[in-house]
C-alpha cells in the first residue's frame, strides 16, 4: 500500500485528551487550527520552537510500542512511510506541504500518558516534528508522497 495519513488528532490545550477527527485544516506557519501548539496554549508552545506545528509518528512504531497516538500527543498518524528518512526534506499530506524538520524526541512529560520508563523506551522512535509550509485541509486516508 502506499503511504497515508493513518489519522489526525487534536487537543485544544496542554494535558487535555487528544480527539480523533477525520480532518483538520493545517495553517502554514501557525499549526493545526484549534489544535494547542497553534493557540499556543500546549506544553511546548514558546517562541524558539518554531517547528512544534506539527508531529507525526508512524503507525507501526505504535504498534510495536504498544501506544496509541493520543497517549505520545502526535497529531499525525502515518503508515508506510519511514519519516526519520525523510528528516531535512518536504513530504505532501494530500495537498498540504510540510517540511519534517527534526526528531520528536520523548520527554519525562510523555509519562504521564503512558507509563513509567516510556521515556525510554520512545528513543529513536517517537515521531518528528514539522513546519507547514501551505495551508490546506488534510485527511485520513490522504496520500503521503516525499518530494
């Protein structure tokens, strides 16, 4: 199969539960329109991170870790796409361009969604981070398509 948006979730602050919806609209720039790293109302939300307006994890590491993607607070779930690959270049989610900038490296924070020792445990597999370089609205089941 070729690669996919898996899923899509939000949360509209720091700490709160990560809904699953079946779109959200990327806002170059900014982030995910109601999301809390766009409000700047989630735990990272500062100036100097720049690129926190969206994370992507693959599907298969959340298998293989046994988590789910509201427990690691990824908005992008993706499958058959190696992401840490593509680090430095720009991908498509349907129509919207992003730019997978650096690794989502686990934090002590993370804990508190999964366990302890996760912390741990996530290295190397928790996800990346990304900048939105067009706005558009992207969907489960979307493309994914490196550039």
């Amino acid at each position: 199969m070729p690669p996919s948006v898996h899923s899509v979730l939000v949360a509209a602050a720091a700490g709160e539960p990560m809904l699953l919806v079946p779109r959200a609209s990327l806002v170059a720039g900014l982030g995910i329109r109601g999301d809390r790293y766009a409000t700047g109302l989630g735990h990272w939300s500062a100036p100097r991170w720049l690129d926190q307006q969206l994370t992507l994890i693959e599907s298969e590491h959340l298998e293989r870790l046994g988590l789910t993607a509201a427990q690691l607070r990824r908005n992008i779930v993706t499958r058959g796409i190696d992401l840490t690959a593509h680090l430095g270049q720009e991908v498509t989610l349907g129509q919207v361009r992003i730019l997978l900038v650096r690794p989502c490296e686990p934090c002590r924070y993370i804990e508190l969604f999964t366990h302890t020792g996760a912390f741990k445990e996530l290295e190397g597999l928790s996800g990346v981070r990304a900048a939105i370089l067009t706005s558009g609205d992207v969907h489960r089941g979307d493309p994914i398509a490196a550039t």
